[in-house]
C-alpha cells in the first residue's frame, strides 16, 4: 500500500546525473555533459592519429544520445572482432589477387586489433581527463549540495538515513559528503596502511552500512576502478589514466549497456534496487533519464511515483529549459505522479518547490517532511 512505511527505514534515495556537477568546474568552468565529450573524444583520437577517430564512427557536435549510439555501436564492433580472433587464418582464401599467406591475415588481423584497442584505451584517456577530482571545485560543490541535503531533510541534528546513487563517473558526491562531515561509503575496503596506491572494492552489502555510513552507488562505475586477469576489482589513487593498471571499471556510454557483464556494476545495481525499494522519496537531479535500466528500477521499485521528484533544468527557475523537452514526456509518460522540479543546480536550488514536495509527501504519509 502506497502509504504504509513499515518497510520504508530510508529517508531519501538521491540520484544524480552530469547535470548535477555541470556547474563546479575549476575556475569558473563547467563540466561536461556527453555532447562535451563526445566532442573531446573527438579531439583526443584526432591529435594521435585521424584514422582512430574514422574507426568510432563519430564526428564533432553530436548531441548527447547520438554519441551513446555510435561509441556503443563502436564498442560492440571492437569485441566481436576480439571474437573473431581463433578463425583467422585457419581457412586461408583462395581467391586473393594477389593471394593472402596466413601470416600475412594473421598480421593484419593483429594489427587491427591493436589499433582498436589503443582507440578504446584513448576513450579511457580522455574520459580520465575531463571527470577526474582535478577538474571541479569542490569548495562550489560542497555548498551546493550542503544546501540540497538540508532542504531534503537529510543533513541536520537528526541526519536520517539515506542513499546516493550516480551515473557520474567522478568522485563529487563521495567528497562533498565527507565535507559535510557525513561518512560516504563507495565501495573502498580499509587501508592497511597509508602508504597504499590501491584497495579492493565490494559492492554487496553497501546499504547495510546505514544509518552510521552514506552508501554512494557508482551505478556506471568510477574513475579510479580497475580490474585485471588476477584478483577482484580496485581502486586506485592515481589521477591519471594508464592501461598498466588494468582495464577501467566504468560503463561507457551506450544505449545497450550490459550491466550484468561487470559483477562489481552489476552488485551496485542490486543495491540501487534495495535502497530505491526501501525509500521513502527519491530525488532525481541533473539528469537526463536517457538511461533506460534507470528508468525501469524507478518504476519497478518505487510502488508510489508520487514519491518521486525530478530536477528539471531551467535558466531561471521559472520556465524549463528547451533542451529538456524528452526528459519532460519521458516525465509525463513513464513517472507518472512525479514531482517536477525546475532548478539550475548550483546556482537555483528552487527551495519552495522542494519544500512543497516534502510536504506534500508528508502529509501522505512518507516520513518527515
């Protein structure tokens, strides 16, 4: 029953997207939305080698889901051809003028599969130096959210439990959390000692850690995740990319994503699932909802879409945004009952709107407004 919280012992599940660090660039910038690197993809395969780029299939100034349609076709492209590897040369053609030796499809065949691998390390590359911690302000980032989680009744005297979920690769929410003198928990087993480049990550049990921890959920995975052929997966402390490390833990954009692929993305996914199923509101903020597993854990796991409250960009508060026309219907159409929430985050927080939706939630029954 929609108003009956026995089950429900989580105050708030927040779930952010790019939108919601846009703002806290270093310097006055802003961070980037996809459309922003998929054209600094574009750049980055461009400087090494015109013909990387011509390999992706993508091109500068497309939109955001265009990107994730060419990067995922791309990305499918590049593991059938790994696929491909136990047939080739075992049937030599016949046909060739002039005829192809074994060797020589062999060597072509390995040739190509470097020349994708290294495009894909270079998506790697160029995914570290646009979300990596030196690229936001976290003093900016910090007040932010500080003034979001007051307005949402989860930091204060009382600071009920709750959970944050992100598809950001970047580590904002866990070190504004830790600003806020709250204890977020991402995953990071302890330290033996200080002197430690890397821990291992385990992602089971995350929201057990409530009410004394704040589970962070990298439902994408996180800049600093890696695994190789031997060992569970870990984090490092290293700022910058290197294919040494291992092969990143992160879900690169497209449409199709397989979640189930990595157990350590797909161990977060169940945790998000829990958490959503044992909330009481869920706000959704800067986000664009393109991501249809997302959509789909909302909907199948919060019983009351009344509970639910969606940040919708506006330049001022007032009208929203003509960019966020598809996040609107996807709004009107699959979360219906949902709060909308016109606001710039960092800059409009739109406390009366939020207020309205707490109390509204209330007075139905959902905990404390």
């Amino acid at each position: 029953m929609a108003g009956d919280t026995s089950e429900r012992d989580i105050e708030l599940v927040l779930v952010t997207g790019a939108g919601a660090s846009r703002s806290f660039g270093v310097a006055g910038q802003q961070l980037p939305l996809m459309q922003d690197w998929s054209d600094a993809v574009c750049e980055t395969l461009i400087r090494t080698d015109y013909r990387h780029l011509q390999l992706t299939g993508l091109e500068k100034g497309l939109d955001g889901p265009e990107f994730e349609q060419r990067l995922g076709d791309f990305l499918r492209r590049v593991e059938a051809f790994k696929l491909i590897e136990p047939l080739v040369g075992v049937s030599p053609p016949t046909q060739q003028i002039p005829p192809l030796s074994t060797e020589a499809l062999r060597g072509w065949y390995q040739q190509e599969k470097f020349n994708l691998e290294k495009v894909v390390d270079l998506i790697h590359t160029s995914l570290y130096e646009q979300f990596a911690e030196q690229a936001f302000d976290l003093v900016r980032a910090t007040k932010a959210y500080g003034e979001l989680l007051e307005v949402l009744g989860v930091l204060g005297p009382t600071r009920p439990p709750f959970v944050v979920a992100t598809t950001n690769y970047d580590p904002i929410a866990e070190e504004v959390l830790t600003m806020n003198s709250l204890l977020p928990d991402w995953g990071q087993k302890p330290m033996v000692n200080l002197t430690q480049s890397e821990t291992g990550i385990e992602a089971r049990g995350l929201i057990q850690g409530l009410p004394r921890y704040v589970p962070v959920l990298h439902l994408h995975g996180r800049i600093g995740w890696y695994s190789r052929e031997v060992g569970g997966p870990y984090e490092s402390t290293m700022k910058n990319h290197s294919a040494q490390f291992g092969t990143p833990i992160v879900m690169l954009p497209d449409p199709k994503k397989d979640y189930g692929s990595i157990t350590l993305i797909n161990d977060l996914w169940t945790e998000f699932g829990l958490a959503l199923r044992r909330a009481k509101r869920v706000f959704i903020l800067g986000h664009s909802l393109n991501d249809e597993p997302l959509r789909r854990a909302v909907v199948e796991n919060v019983d009351d879409l009344s509970r639910v409250a969606v940040g919708v960009y506006s330049e001022d508060g007032s009208e929203p945004h003509e960019t966020t026309e598809k996040l609107q219907r996807i709004i009107r159409e699959e979360l219906v009952g949902a709060a909308t929430i016109l606001m710039c985050f960092g800059t409009i927080l739109n406390r009366d709107a939020i207020a309205n939706f707490m109390d509204r939630t209330h007075r139905a029954g959902f905990g404390p407004a």
